[in-house]
C-alpha cells in the first residue's frame, strides 16, 4: 500500500468518526458509505481499521501502566480503558455498538493474548467490558493463517538455533590468579596479563 493510499484510508476513517460524533449514532454516515465500500469493502473493514487504531493506543498507554507496576492490574486497565474511551469516544461508540461483529474476532483474540503476556489474562473483562463477550476464552488456541505450523516448522528447520556452549564454573578451591589463567586462555585477543 502506498503511502497516498494510507493517508487516503486515514482521512476517510477521520471523516466516519468525525460523523458519528457529529451524529451520535454508531452508523457510517450516508454520504460515507460508497467511499467506505470502495476502500475498506464494507463495514467490516472500516471496524477492522478502528478496531487496529484502538488497540494500538491502548498497547502504547499500557506500556506506560506497565512502567507503573500497579498492586492491582485489572483496575489500572479499566482507568486506562475510561481514559482511551474519552479521547477517542467516537471510535468506542462505534466498536461497542459493533461488539459482535465477525470481523473483529482476530483483533480480540490478539488483544487478549496481549493483555495475557502483560499479565492481565483475567483482567481482560475488565479492561474493555465491551468485547468479554466475544473475546475468546484465555485458552483457546490462537486463530492462524493456513500453513502457519508447516511454516514455522520449515523456519526452524531452516534456521535452527545454535547450543549455548556451557562454561565451565571455577571450582571452590581455585584461587582467583589460577582462575584468571584459565579464562585467559579463552580470550580472542592477546592481554598483558595473560603473558
């Protein structure tokens, strides 16, 4: 996608939120609708486009709740959640009111596993009360592309990772000078102290 494209898409979804805060309603405004048809294919596309702009301001202010180690996640997540939803209202009246539609499952999937490696797998409800009911559950396999496992196979295969060589410990009863020696002998490059 070129970069006029990007910035077409940008300006597009900028006007729909704009018209939906306008309005109030979470519906693609008339004048709207054959562009968003034309660039995204239809609603599910354009939700994909806000759902992305949505979690990835989330992932960024998570980062810095992170930082903060709070006691307790799942209160932090929803404070961040209420803090996202007034700046970008818009885009959560829209995604609320399309909670359930079938091309947002692969993003709320990707978020859950987010907010499980942050560990808030169980505060995910909390987080964004809005998509729990159609988050899948924190055990279910992760959806994946046809091929992915044969692929990821094939790289390993491909690429595989090299044994860490092990280094031997120093034994209790050598002394640090003898020690030293030993090590000495492994540098790559020649050391005064090692004559």
């Amino acid at each position: 996608m070129a970069w006029n494209d990007v910035h077409r898409r940008h300006r597009l979804v900028r006007r729909v939120l704009d018209g939906v805060a306008a309005a109030g309603r979470p519906e693609v405004p008339r004048d709207l609708a054959a562009e968003v048809e034309a660039e995204f294919g239809g609603l599910g596309g354009l939700l994909r486009e806000v759902q992305a702009r949505w979690y990835r301001a989330f992932d960024a202010r998570l980062d810095a709740v992170l930082e903060e180690r709070p006691a307790d996640l799942a209160p932090a997540l929803a404070r961040l959640r209420g803090e996202l939803a007034a700046a970008m209202p818009a885009a959560r009246l829209l995604l609320d009111a399309h909670h359930d539609h079938p091309d947002l499952a692969a993003l709320h999937a990707r978020h859950r596993r987010t907010l499980a490696a942050a560990g808030a797998a169980g505060a995910a409800g909390a987080a964004d009360p809005a998509d729990a009911a159609t988050l899948p559950p924190a055990d279910a396999p992760a959806p994946q592309a046809p091929g992915n496992a044969r692929n990821a196979e094939s790289a390993r295969n491909l690429h595989p990772v090299p044994p860490r060589r092990a280094v031997p410990a120093a034994s209790p009863a050598a002394s640090p000078p003898a020690r030293a020696v030993r090590l000495c002998g492994r540098l790559p490059f020649p050391r005064r102290s090692c004559a």
